[in-house]
C-alpha cells in the first residue's frame, strides 16, 4: 500500500510531535508504503475500524463504547501518575483517555507502519496538543519520556490492546518490567532502618525514601500521600538536610507519617540548616557562617538562600540588600521566613530550600504529632551509638539536630 506524502492531517499531527521527539517524526515520514495488508472495515456501530496483516486492531462492535470500558476499568486517575497506552489502532482507547485521565499520557505505537497510517488519518491536534499527551514508537522512547516526567513517586499504569499484546509479546514484556523498575513497592513486613531524603546515599541494613527512581521506597515529600509501608514497621528513622526542602504543610504531614510508621520506642534523628544561626550571622555580619550552605551573593542574598534556593549554583530570589535588611528589622522571625517563601519563583522546574526551621519550630510539630524525648542534639552525639556513627551527621557548624522517640 503507497503512501502520499504532505497531507494535511498527518503534518498537523508532526508538527505537534516534532515539538519533543523530532527524531519520531522522521522515522514516519520515510516510511513510504505499508507492507502488510491492510482492510478497512465498518463496526457493527458504523465507526470505521482497520485490520492489519488479517487482524482486527480496534473492537468489531462498537469501538468507542469498547474505549469507554478500558478506560473506566481504572480505579486510580490521578494527576501525580503517568497512563501508557499500548497501541492506537484508530486511536478510539487514546481519545477516550486524553478525554478523561487527568495524568499523564503515553501512547506506546510499537509499529511505526500503524503509527504513520493513522496519524495520516485521524485528526489528532486536539489530542496532541494537550500539554500531558505524548507519542513513543519504541520502548526506549517510552522510557526517556518516563524519566524525563518522572514525578517521584508516581504510579505507571497500563492498557494494552489485545492485538498489541498478542502481536508484540516481547515488548509488551519489557515494557511491563521498566513499568516494575519504576512503580512504587510497598516496604516488605519486617523492621526497618529508614533514611529519608538519602539521596545516593547507602548503608548495609538501611532503606532510602527518596524522590528518586533508585530509592528504595519511591516517595515525593511535597504530595502528602501515604508511605508504602505498614504501621510500625520503622526501628529508626534519620534525615539529615532534607526537611528544608519541603513546606510546613509537608512537614507536617512527614511527621504523621513517621509516627504511623514508627514502632513504639523508636528513635528518629533529624538534622537541618538552624534559620536562628543563620539569623544570629547575619545580625553580626558573620559571612563565613554561610559558607557552609550552598549560598551565593552578598549576605542578604545568602541569608534568604539559606531559606529559598533553587538549582545548585543558581541561588534563589533576587531582592536588594537594603530591602533584605529592612525586613529583617521589622518582621517577626516567622513572618521573615514567610516573607523570603513568598519570593520563590514557583514556576522554577525545581526548587531546592523553601523553609526555614530552628528548634522550637520542629519541636512543636513533633510534639503536636505524638513523640516524646524531644530534645536538641549536636553532631556526632546521638542518644543511638549507630547514629552517632561514620555516614550520618553532616556540616557541623551549620546544623540543628533533633532527636525523639515514638512512645512505647
């Protein structure tokens, strides 16, 4: 079967793929004739449906209504999760969903020869042009788009259409184990020593809960949904420069989940950038102390780093030192930190420090949350002889450190 180039349906779709995978867009355009049959057919609802190499792609009897039910087998539309669609033949099950899924979207077209038949047929620029919609012709393709929008956490779902599944075994295998790699995995039962925030961090006996695809519990801080861990499963918790990188409300809502997750007795370490040091510098003037946070420009400029920061080497709000020492004259401890939050450009694609903690500030929300033992540390002098050890307590001259316990 030849194929015409220039169309106007299948440019209009390009165009809107060219925009983040230019590469796919070649791969189409120099596919030249289809080589397997292909027979266009009518369903029993009258919608139009196509067979290829003698297999029907999309339902025989009514092909939306079909669409309509994969969607809604579903239980888990959320904003936070990306949605791979295995196949499009007409694109009936990719419609459905662009329609109705509020997360993102993957169409996984495993056969560039379908791919390049229908975007020629079908009107997609309402689909594509939806910032959430995405087209992949391979499982690496797939997988880059996943890492690029991976928003820690997140849960990958799948449809497959049978055509594809039966048809495309093997990929459909391999995609299901990058689906496995990425998904979130409730802890095993068992007690466990958990480090959150890690990072690259690793310890022999200890889990990270980390934002990131190599933690060993997937979980993002700022999204305030459960762990997937069972309550009192946790025999030590420690995070050492984390908790400034996420909100009150957060972290608030990280204590709770902590707490659930603690068993009775047990002990938890945070470590931070103490905001009453980083008060008491300014005040006197002491630039060096900020030397040991990841701060640029004049003191002003570091001390609302010290708060707001974005991407290393890229600071945070720009606010002239006289406005800085102004407010630091007439505002509150509280209300200085809130003024510094409120400058955060919250349209950065990330955003690193966005709070400002000192000791009466986390003992309270640990307090209101239920632990006990509350009290101010120092480095390298935890009431636990593991957590006085090599590999947890960093900056020494910067840190508050907090312990406390679960109560038994």
């Amino acid at each position: 079967m030849d194929i015409k180039t220039d169309l106007p349906i299948l440019e209009k779709n390009l165009d809107l793929i060219k925009t983040y995978n230019s590469k796919l867009v070649e791969k189409i355009l120099n596919i030249q004739e289809i080589t397997k049959p292909v027979e266009f057919l009518e369903a029993k609802s009258g919608d139009p449906v196509f067979s290829y190499n003698g297999l029907l792609i999309d339902d025989e009897i009514d092909p939306i209504d079909w669409a309509y039910q994969i969607f809604y087998k579903l239980n888990d539309n959320d904003e936070d999760n990306i949605y791979v669609i295995f196949g499009m033949g007409l694109g009936y099950v990719f419609k459905r969903f662009v329609q109705s899924c509020k997360g993102k979207i993957i169409l996984f077209e495993p056969n560039i020869e379908i791919l390049r038949l229908t975007l020629e047929l079908v009107d997609f620029s309402e689909e594509l042009t939806r910032n959430n919609v995405y087209v992949a012709n391979s499982t690496k393709e797939m997988s880059e788009l996943i890492s690029m929008h991976f928003t820690y956490g997140i849960k990958i779902h799948s449809c497959a259409l049978d055509f594809y599944q039966k048809t495309y075994s093997n990929i459909y295998q391999d995609m299901i184990r990058e689906f496995d790699r990425v998904n979130p995995k409730p802890l095993p039962e068992g007690l466990h020593k958990i480090n959150i925030g890690a990072g690259k961090w690793k310890k022999d006996g200890w889990k990270t809960l980390d934002c990131y695809l190599d933690a060993d519990i997937k979980a993002d801080l700022r999204k305030c949904k459960p762990f997937p861990i069972k309550d009192n499963q946790i025999e030590k918790a420690f995070s050492s420069h984390c908790i400034e990188h996420i909100e009150t409300h957060h972290l608030e809502y990280l204590l709770k989940e902590l707490y659930r997750c603690m068993k009775p007795g047990a002990i938890m370490r945070l470590s931070c950038p103490d905001i009453d040091q980083a008060f008491e510098a300014y005040k006197n003037n002491n630039i060096k102390w900020f030397d040991g946070i990841c701060t640029r420009g004049e003191i002003g400029a570091k001390l609302l780093n010290t708060i707001v920061s974005y991407e290393a080497g890229t600071g945070g709000p720009k606010v002239p030192e006289e406005e800085v020492k102004e407010k630091f004259e007439s505002l509150s401890k509280d209300e200085f930190i809130d003024w510094a939050i409120s400058l955060c450009d919250r349209i950065r694609p990330y955003i690193a420090h966005i709070n400002g903690i000192y000791y009466e500030k986390l003992a309270k929300r640990l307090k209101d949350v239920g632990f006990v033992n509350i009290e101010r540390s120092s480095y390298l002098n935890s009431r636990d002889a593991e957590l006085r050890g090599k590999g947890f307590d960093l900056h020494p001259n910067v840190s508050l450190f907090v312990e406390c316990n679960k109560p038994n």
